[in-house]
C-alpha cells in the first residue's frame, strides 16, 4: 500500500462508478422530472447515483452533507434567496460541484460570483444534463485531489480519499468499502492510518477507520456506541472514542 499520492489526473483515468447528489427543489414536477434524467444517466452512462432531496434552501443550509459529489440548485426556492443559499453551500464546501437553475437569467451573474460550476435556465432539457455528467465524470475535477494506490497481482488500482467511507480489517486483510463496492487488499489498518488525512478520517476501534463526511448520526444501545452513515451502513464505535468523533464532526461542519 503506497502513501496517498497528490499527482494529476489525465482524461485516460477511469470515471466513478457513482454519484452522490444533493437536489433542492420546490416544484414538485420539476424535480421529478430531475429524477427521471437522472435515472436515464444512470442507464446510459452504467453509473449509480444516490440522491438526497431537499424542498427548502434552510433543509439543505442545516443538513448540508459534505460527501455531495454534485449538488443541483433551484435559485427560485420561495424560502430563502437563492443568493444567500448558494454563499452558504460555499462556505460549507468550496469545493462541490454546484449546478445552479432558475427561470431568470440573474443566475448568471449569481453563480459567476460564487464559481458555480454551470447554470441553467428552465426548463431543463435532456441532452444538456447528460452531456454535463459525461464531462463531470472524466476526472477533471478530481484533479489534485488525494488518492491511495493499491498493488496486487492483477495490478494498481487508484482510490480516491473522498468515495472511501471507510476501512475494516479482518483475517490480516484491508477491506476498502469504496464507490458502491468492497475492495479487498493484504496491509494493516495501523499502516494506513498514517497514510490518510487526519482531518477526514477518524479510527473509531481497533478493526476500523471512518470518514467522516459520510457520518450521519452515532447512536447507543445499552453500553455499545453505533456509527451511522448517510448511505445506511453501521459501523461499531468505541465508547472512549465517541466525543473525538464528535468533536472531529462539529469541527467539519465549522470548517
């Protein structure tokens, strides 16, 4: 297992295999038509998305969660100004890829201020959607973004810090729950522990390492300690962990 490498990404990488998406939309038939192109990407492009839906700018502001690949903007959300929403979403995270849309072009100059990566006046059609996702997942955006390398007999494969949610070991083995899959390599949990960034990832026992965008809540049932994720998985916490975690959690929603 290598040390996380900061290196650029060349269009040959392969795409992701998923996305997750963060929708804010008030218009009910807006969004399910939304829904409805993205199950087509989904189909045409042979990705997994997972989307998270939010009707008002507040719901997305306080439940914002940093694991969004892409989050998808109605500017037009009746509760809260579309500028404040989106120099709020920039404050949480510079680096999301921000899609804005509106039925006014003042769009424009909104997400020109605040480096929206593209905006769009509805209606919105098809095309212009999938033709977007098809240049997002060329790995442009990935650039300088860190990764681990992993080496077996069949070769090297590229894991990107921020589509790992998280690590377990088990019989003198890695398991590397990656992009939708389980990744399985020899190595040791204490080894790459010095390998990831610290401000991400956190080891919540002895037989597991968690990033931390992907935390949704920690539970207790009697004396144990629960970690849930935001994709539905739950991992075991020690209990003399739980308020590093948590301080490690408050301060990525600060930051």
């Amino acid at each position: 297992l290598n040390r996380i490498n900061y290196i650029e990404v060349n269009e040959r990488d392969i795409g992701m295999t998923s996305l997750f998406i963060g929708i804010c939309e008030n218009v009910n038939k807006d969004c399910e038509v939304m829904l409805q192109y993205l199950r087509n990407i989904e189909d045409s492009l042979k990705i997994n998305i997972d989307v998270r839906i939010y009707h008002t700018g507040t719901d997305l502001v306080y439940n914002y969660c940093r694991a969004f690949d892409l989050v998808i903007l109605d500017m037009d959300i009746p509760d809260m100004s579309g500028e404040k929403i989106v120099r709020s979403l920039r404050e949480l995270d510079k680096d999301v890829h921000l899609i804005l849309t509106s039925n006014t072009e003042n769009v424009f100059s909104i997400g020109y201020h605040y480096d929206a990566n593209i905006c769009w006046t509805k209606p919105l059609c098809y095309d212009q959607i999938s033709n977007h996702f098809k240049k997002h997942l060329t790995y442009k955006h990935l650039i300088n973004r860190p990764f681990i390398l992993l080496s077996n007999n069949t070769g090297i494969q590229k894991l990107y810090c921020h589509k790992l949610r998280y690590i377990e070991t088990g019989n003198r083995q890695l398991i590397f729950h990656y992009d939708g899959e389980e990744i399985s390599n020899y190595g040791k949990l204490s080894n790459l522990e010095n390998q990831l960034p610290k401000e991400n990832f956190f080891r919540c026992n002895n037989s597991y390492i968690v990033n931390i965008k992907y935390v949704e809540t920690v539970s207790q049932e009697a004396f144990r300690y629960k970690i849930h994720l935001i994709t539905g998985e739950e991992i075991p916490l020690s209990r003399d962990k739980k308020g590093i975690l948590l301080d490690m959690i408050k301060r990525e929603i600060i930051c």
